[in-house]
C-alpha cells in the first residue's frame, strides 16, 4: 500500500475545474515530482492532499487512511506538512516564532525545543538569525525557514510546493541538497517543481499534468530526455486560478 494514494481527485474553484480526475500515489521512501506548465493544476493538487481545499470527488488516502473531508490540522497530525508555493512565512514573526508555530499540534515543549534546535543544526543560517523577523530574511534563507517550519510538524509526507521558485541558481543547488539529505533520512515528499530537469534528476518518479490531469507518468530518470515533457509544457493549457501567474515562469522552466 503506497503513503499517498489519489483517486480520480477533481476540485474546482467555482464553476472553474482545476482538477479533473487525477489518479497518482507515493510510496514511502520516494520523492515523486509533480511537473506541468502554468495553470495545470499543480498547486492545487497538493493544496487537495493538504486538505487546504475540498475535492469535488474522489479520494485522497494517507497511510490508509481516507482525509476525506478532515480540517488542515488533522492532516497534519496524521503526517502532512505543506512548505508553501510563495514561502509564506509570518514576515512579522522571529526565526523561531515561526518553527515554533510549526509545531502547533504537538505539545512535547522538550520534544519541540529539542526539533527547533535539529533544524538549526540543519539550516545554519537561521539560527544566526533566530531573533530576526522572518520578512527581512533572503529569498533563500525565507524558503529554508518554510520547510523547517513544515518539518517541525514530524511529517511522513512533506508537500513541497516550487522550492526553487525566484532563488539565485547557487541557493537553488543548496535547496536540492537538502531535500536530498531529508530523503535520506526518511522523509517521503511530493515536490511540485518549474525546474523539470532539477525536479526529474531528484527525484524518483514524475507525473506530468496538463490542464488539470495527469497525461503520464514514468521513472524520472527516464522521464528527463522523454519529449512529452517538453510538449507538456509548450502545449499546455493555462486556464484556472493557476494561470495568472507570469509566463516569465514557463520561459525559465528547463527541461533541455
């Protein structure tokens, strides 16, 4: 049985489908990525499984179990963590306000103490800055501090959403490095990504969505040189909420 299991899901924004039957599952262990132009439903995928938005229909099963329609804080107590698109930090909140309020739905305070100072240890550059409000750090040092943040809450899943999005190439390569490293130590994720090259040679397996479907999927080391990757993103469709986003994004997606 995989961690994650998604079946037909379709969500809608309105009268707007985002999602139409959408069917993929993660398995303990991997880290599958989710790639797809603007406004192919991505975002809103994870945003299902984080229980952040309702599904029209199908099902979402996490560990077995069915999220259904359970509010954002069950999900996270069951294992879900989402490290937003955007960051979205508390810009008015300290370093370690911020992991602290990651850890709302536990109440070990040795335990939490004990896991703000492990992602310390892991992202050296927050606790230099551990006083410091989190709207005055980097694009970097911000994206670091949402998935601290979302680890905080002892995830089995960690939904990362565009972790590479606006950062300078050298902090992107560090950002890769420690998912690497949070998969190696045992944290299963479902990366959506606009690098489909980087997310494709980091991760396991890939599904690739085109205006709010899955249209394949495949091992990512194959899924690299395979030219419906490509067609995915220059044929596809942006329609949706997701496609207000700029299309300086779809230029900068690498998929060479």
């Amino acid at each position: 049985m995989a961690l994650l299991e998604i079946e037909n899901l379709s969500v809608n924004y309105g009268a707007i489908q985002a999602v139409r039957g959408v069917s993929l599952s993660v398995e303990e262990g991997e880290i599958v990525t989710l790639i797809g132009a603007n406004g192919a439903g991505k975002t809103t995928t994870l945003r299902a499984v984080s229980r952040m938005l309702r599904a029209r229909e199908g099902s979402v099963r996490f560990a077995g179990q069915d999220l259904g329609r359970l509010p954002p804080d069950e999900a996270v107590r069951l294992g879900v963590a989402q490290s937003p698109e955007g960051r979205q930090v508390l810009a008015r909140q300290s370093v370690q306000d911020n992991l602290e309020l990651g850890a709302y739905t536990r109440r070990n305070a040795a335990e939490i103490r004990a896991d703000i100072e492990q992602q310390y240890v892991r992202f050296p550059r927050l606790k230099e800055r551990r006083n410091q409000m989190a709207g005055t750090l980097s694009g970097g040092e911000q994206q670091m501090l949402a998935i601290a943040r979302a680890l905080m809450s002892r995830p089995r899943l960690l939904l990362l959403d565009e972790p590479s999005l606006g950062l300078a190439p050298i902090i992107v390569l560090e950002i890769f490095s420690i998912i690497r490293e949070l998969n190696a130590q045992g944290v299963t994720m479902l990366l959506v990504e606009q690098n489909a090259k980087l997310a494709m040679q980091n991760s396991h397996r890939t599904y690739v969505m085109e205006a709010g479907q899955v249209t394949f999927s495949g091992p990512s080391e194959q899924m690299v040189s395979d030219e419906r990757v490509l067609h995915a993103y220059l044929g596809g469709q942006t329609e949706g909420p997701e496609a207000g986003r700029s299309e300086q994004r779809r230029g900068s997606m690498d998929v060479a």
